[in-house]
C-alpha cells in the first residue's frame, strides 16, 4: 500500500535530504527521502499522493528527465524543483513540462513550506476530482445504448418530442427512457444530468 499524503524528496546530497525533511516533518507534513532517481522511480505508482522535490542535476537519469519518467507512469503528483544549479532556460522547461516552481538553493524555508502546502493541496483536489469523474462514468456504464442515446439527446437541450423524432420512438417512451437512465445515476432534475455529463466527458478525453 502507498503511504498517505507525501512530500517525496529526491536529492543526491544526503545533508540536503535530512534538512529538508527534518525542516518539513518539524511542519507536520510527511516526507520520504531518495538519493537517486532511480530508486524513485522503483518504488512510485500513479496511486501516490503528494508533492515531489527534485533536485535538478542528479547522477543518472537527472531531475528534467526524471519529471518526464513521472509523466510516462502516470504520476500526477505536483512537481517541485529544488536546485543550487538553476538557471531561467532550465526553469522555463521545468515549468512548460508542468512543474509547480522552481526554487534554488538554499532554500528559503518558509517559501518551500508554503510551496509544498500548495502542491498537496492540489494534488488531493485532482485526486478527488479524479475519484469522482471514475464514480460517474461507472454509474454510465449502467446505462442501456438507448438510454445512452437518450442521455445524449436530453444533454444537448432537445425535448421530448424531437428526442422522438430523431429516435424514432413515441415522446412517452422518451419519458420512461429518461426516467430510467436519470434513477441509475442518482440525479433528480435534467440540470443535475446535464452537470454530471459535463463532469464526465472532460475527463474522458484525457
């Protein structure tokens, strides 16, 4: 099992992972510490939840490379890069590759504290958004193709007697469709369905 909310501190220098951790942990906040990326990239599942800080020039596979190995597994975890050996084009690509900050040593304790508090708090927000989106298009999954069909028609705002024209059954099936389709997915108003499918749809092109 993963453990719950981390800060996962990847650093070559063994002093920097023992003070950052040390100065972390003194701030309730869970830290566990790697001295390559490669034991990192190990042990990581997509089912971890946190923040990672990557030290940037690592032996090995290096920090930049190590934030594009996360992304290939599936890891969503926030990244933050934290380097003595930074520099605005590095930093620019950190970022484009989706890193939350890029902060150089030493370290302004406060700020990274803040930074990291930021990143678990995104994390569990994507997290639970995930969970949610996974829930939904579970209880899609219940659906019958008509009344998928029906769904779809109702979501882009038709009414019954045009859901029937187009699909060729009477407006009082509709009804009993729409009925159906809305009691498997727990929703009692066609606003609430309309927001579920928007919910969902996003999440499925990803």
């Amino acid at each position: 099992m993963p453990p719950g909310p981390t800060a996962y501190i990847v650093d070559d220098d063994r002093g920097i992972r023992d003070s950052l951790s040390l100065w972390l942990g003194m701030r309730g906040i869970r830290c566990l510490a790697y001295g390559s990326a490669e034991s990192f990239l190990a042990s990581v599942g997509p089912d971890w939840r946190g923040c990672v800080l990557i030290d940037l020039q690592l032996e090995g596979i290096d920090g930049l490379q190590l934030q594009t190995r996360l992304t290939e597994c599936g890891v969503t975890m926030p990244v933050i890069f934290v380097t003595g050996h930074g520099d605005v084009g590095t930093a620019r690509d950190a970022l484009k590759a989706g890193a939350l900050d890029f902060i150089e040593k030493p370290v302004d304790n406060a700020r990274l504290v803040e930074l990291v508090g930021a990143a678990m708090a995104k994390d569990a927000e994507q997290a639970q958004r995930h969970a949610q989106a996974e829930l939904l298009a579970g209880r899609l999954q219940r659906l019958t193709q008509r009344e998928r069909e029906v769904m779809d028609q109702v979501v882009a705002g038709r009414h019954n007697r045009e859901i029937a024209a187009e699909l060729g059954i009477s407006p009082r099936t509709v009804e009993v469709y729409k009925a159906r389709l809305m009691d498997k997915l727990d929703v009692r108003r066609v606003a609430d369905l309309v927001k579920l499918a928007l919910e969902v749809r996003p999440e499925s092109r990803n």
